[in-house]
C-alpha cells in the first residue's frame, strides 16, 4: 500500500523526468494499448539484484539483530 501511495504522490507532484522515482520509471514502460514487458522485466530485476545481494552478504548481523531482541535472559 505504501508503494502505491508513493506512485501516486510522486506522479502528482514531480514534473521533470531527472526527479522520478523508481516506481514512475518502470510505469513508463507501460503505455495505453501496449506494455514493454521485457524493458519491465529488466528494470525490476536491475531493482531486485542489488537488494538480494546485500542482504547476502549481510545475512548474518540481519537475523542476529532481529534475534537479539526475542530472547529472554
């Protein structure tokens, strides 16, 4: 839902192409009659790798960090 909020916000008040968000550049692989679903594909996927990678690498200290508070002493 936030996302959506934030599609809507930034389409309403951002002009100029240079400001866009994430979410505004891959609605402009969408068109009326047609969608570019290869240039869609390719842009989640430039927005997922990164992401899945840190948290690879930094798996340890994330599930540490969220453990570290559960357990009683």
């Amino acid at each position: 839902m936030a996302t959506w909020n934030e599609l809507f916000l930034a389409l309403s008040l951002l002009s100029s192409e240079e400001n866009r968000t994430f979410p505004l550049g891959l609605l402009s692989f969408q068109g009326r009659f047609a969608t570019n679903y290869t240039g869609l594909a390719a842009g989640i996927l430039i927005a997922a790798v990164p992401i899945l990678v840190l948290y690879m690498l930094l798996q340890k200290y994330i599930v540490g960090g969220l453990t570290a508070g559960a357990a009683k002493r």
